[in-house]
C-alpha cells in the first residue's frame, strides 16, 4: 500500500505495510494458556490478534523541506544535516528509512525533546516516549514476565502494537538517570534494540513473541554522558546540544509568538510581533520557558485591556540564561 501524493511542507508521506510479528506465533503462545488463567497475558494476545500484525511503514515521499526546522531550531543545525544526509540516500528509492540511533545531550530546557517530536512530524510517523527519570521498575523497556504480579509488556511492544507503524520514533528520555537502583539494568535491552541485526526479533518478557523493531527510530536524551553505559555511546551518534544565543533565542521567541497568536482566535486581538523589549526579555530564557511565559504575558496582558505584551507581563523567576563567561556551578 502507498500513500502518496502532493507536497506539503514536510511532504505527504510513503507508506507500505510491514509484519512486526506473526500471527501463528501468537495464536500458538494464547492456545497454550491455561483455562481461567493469565487474564492480563490472554488479553495481550487477543488485542495482538485483533489489531492484526500490519503496520505502516512510512517515510517522506522526497527529500522534505527543512529549512523552518533550521529556523526554529537554530541549536539543532548539526543534527539537523545529519538527518537531511540520510534522508537524502532514501529519498528516490525503494529503500526503506533507515536513520542511525542519535543521542541528543545539552542542559535542561534546550529543546531537546521538542526536537524529537518536530522530527517524527517531519518523517509523517508516530512517536513513543520514555522518561527514565521516572523510572519505577527495570522493565519499562523491555516488560515484566508474566509470572510477577502486576507485570504487563513494555513501553517498544505497547508503542509497535498498539500504534500504526512499524517506524516510529522512539524517545528516551533522560537516558543519563536509568541508574543502578533496580534489580537488573534498565538499559540492558537497548544493547540489541540499537542493533539493527539483533532488533529483528526483540522478545518482550511479558508477551514472549518475537517482536521487529528494527525500523524504531532511536532518539536519546541526556544531560551528562557520564551516565551511560559505553555499550550505549557505541550504538548512537553523539551531538552536544547548546543553549542558542541571545539573538537565535530571540527569534525562536518571535516565531513562538506568532504560532500561539495564529492558533487561538483570541490571538488575532493582539500585536502581530513583539516588541524589542519583550524580545530581549525572552532572549534570556531557556526554550522550554518561552511557551509558558508568553501564555501569562497574553493572560496578563488582557486582564489589563492591552492588545500588546510589556515586559511586565513576563512571569518572574524561572530559569535565565547565564551571563556571557559565567558558568554556573555543579
């Protein structure tokens, strides 16, 4: 099956349908089940036999326009030629999207996730997510066995089989935090996960069926490589992320500011740019503030019947850029 069509500004995406695991194995694993028994295991199986094993497999049906990534991404430039060079190898042809493992690693608040999603936007497919700073058992990757109380599969098998590709892109999360408190590594799945030849048949150990995830595309988050296990760093390419300087966050500001007044009605009752003093307010903050920030100064700004945000409006506190030359401590 092909989805294809005009040109949008990622493209409209290819699509053909690719078995991420065989029904006759499951039918076999559900017949061998006991009667009245591993309820939570029988109703895996019949929801996998229901939802069938087909899933799209998509990829972007030429090379796609990147350049307002560039724009409002403008501390992902390495990264982002990165992705445009393997784009760029199966963009006029049948091969299928193949984008190595990546490990983004930059402090608090740089954008890194928002990359990872404006990126499985861009590639037209889904996206799982996993915060491993919320870690509460070692099999949030991989499952529990069936056998435990409680156990149920892990987040690659609920991401492969309950959504509809093959290829989604996989976040994790604070990868730097999966520390040693559990009972075996958290992590120890991703050593043949991040291996192409190993991934065709990741075994879940709640389902216990053969699994292809070797389409997943792997995108890492840290804040300090010194966390991660070296067979990891192996398995990915490393980019340091910086926080953008005062001028490109200024502009991530003006393009914020535009989205949110396009995307709501009661946007077009204010300004239609910023002023310099609002933009150089914002142009001290972190990314991840900015969007928080410009939803008070709109709140604000209409409780006081102005249809322009001031400086004033700004919430206070939250996290600033440091000033040129200051490092802040560890």
């Amino acid at each position: 099956m092909t989805l294809d069509g005009g040109a949008n500004r990622g493209r409209i995406p290819i699509a053909h349908m690719r078995h991420v695991y065989r029904l006759d194995e499951v039918e076999k694993r559900l017949g061998k089940l006991p009667p009245r028994e591993h309820e939570a295991l029988r109703a895996t199986y019949e929801r996998m036999l229901e939802k069938g094993s087909d899933r799209f497999q998509v990829k972007p049906s030429g090379l796609p326009a990147m350049s307002h990534l560039y724009d409002e991404l403008p501390n992902f430039h390495e990264v982002l030629d990165d992705l445009k060079r393997q784009l760029a190898l199966c963009s006029d042809s049948h091969d299928a999207l193949e984008i190595t493992p990546m490990l983004l690693l930059g402090p608090p608040g740089v954008g890194k996730t928002h990359f990872a999603r404006e990126m499985a936007q861009l590639l037209g497919t889904g996206m799982g997510f996993i915060s491993m700073s919320s870690l509460t058992a070692g099999w949030v990757l991989s499952g529990a066995s069936s056998q435990w109380k409680g156990a149920k599969p892990g987040k690659v098998f609920e991401t492969l089989v309950d959504g509809s590709y093959a290829n989604p892109v996989m976040v994790i999360d604070e990868i730097d935090k999966a520390g040693g408190e559990h009972a075996y590594d958290p992590l120890g799945s991703l050593y043949s996960l991040l291996e192409h030849d190993t991934s065709h048949h990741f075994i879940d150990e709640f389902a216990e069926v053969p699994i292809d995830a070797s389409q997943v595309i792997w995108v890492a988050t840290a804040n300090d490589a010194r966390q991660i296990p070296d067979p990891i760093l192996n398995r990915v390419n490393v980019f340091q992320i910086e926080m953008p300087d005062e001028e490109a966050s200024r502009k991530i500001a003006a393009k914020l500011y535009r989205s949110i007044r396009a995307d709501h009605a009661w946007g077009q009752r204010f300004e239609p740019e910023l002023s310099e003093d609002v933009l150089a307010a914002m142009g001290l903050m972190a990314p991840r503030e900015m969007r928080r920030a410009l939803m008070t100064a709109f709140g604000n700004a209409k409780l006081a019947g102005r249809d322009a945000l001031e400086v004033a409006d700004l919430p206070d506190g939250g996290p600033r850029r440091a000033p040129m030359g200051f490092m802040p401590s560890m």
